[in-house]
C-alpha cells in the first residue's frame, strides 16, 4: 500500500508542476481541463503506448514521454470533433507513417489541422517539449534505479500525467474553460 501511496503521490506532483509550467506560459489558466471520457480513453490506450514508448526511454526520454501529451491532445479533439464516431477509434490510427516514430507530427497534421511549420503547432511542439523535460527533471529527482519495476511504474505514471496536460491543452485552444456559476443564473427547479 505505502507504493502506491508514493505513485499516487508522485504522479499528483508531476500533475501540478506540469500544469504550473502551462499556466505561466499562458497555455492554461491553473485547472486542468478534463473529461472522463478522455480520461477513459487513456485506461485503453497505455497498454499499446508503453509497449510502443518503453523502447524508447533511454535513447529518446523526451519523445517517450511527450507522445503521450500528443496522445492526449488527439483524443481531446476527437471527442470534441465527433466522439460518437471516435469512441472506438484503435490506437494505431494515431501513428504516423513511421508508426510511433512520427507520431507527433501525424497527430499535428492530421488529426489536429495544423501546418507543421506553422506557428501554432511550433507553440505545441515547445509546450510539450518543456513538458517533458520538466518530467524528466522531476524524474531524475526522486533517484530511481533504472530498468527497475518502480522505474516502469513511475514512466507509467508519468505518461498518463503528460496525456492529461496534453488532452487539457488542447481542449483550452478549442476554447474550453472553467466558468464559476452564479446561482442566481441557473434555471430555479
């Protein structure tokens, strides 16, 4: 129980300075933008992510764990373009040609509609990559052994945290905000 008392703890941390490093570039506004139908997606998702990302740590860190942020702005526009007809969308429908290998610039290009050189997906594409040298950082603090069974588990919770930032990200450029209701605006039952 204490174990994952620490993952659950870290991946929180990770969560929080992930979303601090996006509201001070003005990327975010301080909450996370969520839905559990995106969050949902992410349960069927990392079984193929890991087994694809896991390969790529030691040699790729940064793009192991910042696909999953492009995982997450994917599925966020899917469920705000269509959910209906992406809900069962596979995972392998978000790789590139390359598969895994290009798979930022496929979801860029071709799920997002943006111009690889555009300015807008350059935004992305450094938003992401402060991303995940944040958690590379904040990896390398806690001191774990690598190729250990908690260093699996701390990528894997790593990786859902990027998902999320990425999935909140693009749902914030879709225009997507937190609102405080007024109760005296609400329809009286």
């Amino acid at each position: 129980m204490e174990e994952k008392e620490y993952f659950d703890q870290f991946e929180a941390k990770m969560q929080m300075e992930l979303l601090k490093l996006c509201t001070s570039k003005g990327k975010l506004e301080g909450t996370l933008l969520s839905s559990e139908d995106i969050d949902e997606r992410w349960k069927e998702y990392a079984p193929h992510y890991m087994a694809d990302s896991v390969s790529q740590v030691n040699q790729y860190p940064a793009a192991a764990m910042a696909w999953a942020g492009y995982v997450g702005m994917a599925v966020a526009h899917r469920w705000d373009e269509d959910w209906a007809t992406y809900v069962n969308e596979p995972y392998e429908k978000l790789h590139g040609k390359e598969g895994f290998d290009d798979m930022d610039e496929h979801i860029l290009q071709n799920i997002l509609g943006l111009q690889l050189e555009s300015e807008e997906a350059s935004a992305i594409e450094d938003m992401m990559r402060s991303c995940a040298h944040l958690a590379i950082s904040l990896i390398r603090h806690e001191q774990i052994e690598a190729q250990s069974t908690k260093a699996f588990y701390i990528f894997a919770r790593t990786t859902r945290a990027m998902f999320r930032i990425g999935a909140a990200l693009e749902l914030r450029r879709l225009g997507y905000k937190f609102e405080k209701a007024n109760l005296a605006d609400l329809p009286q039952a």
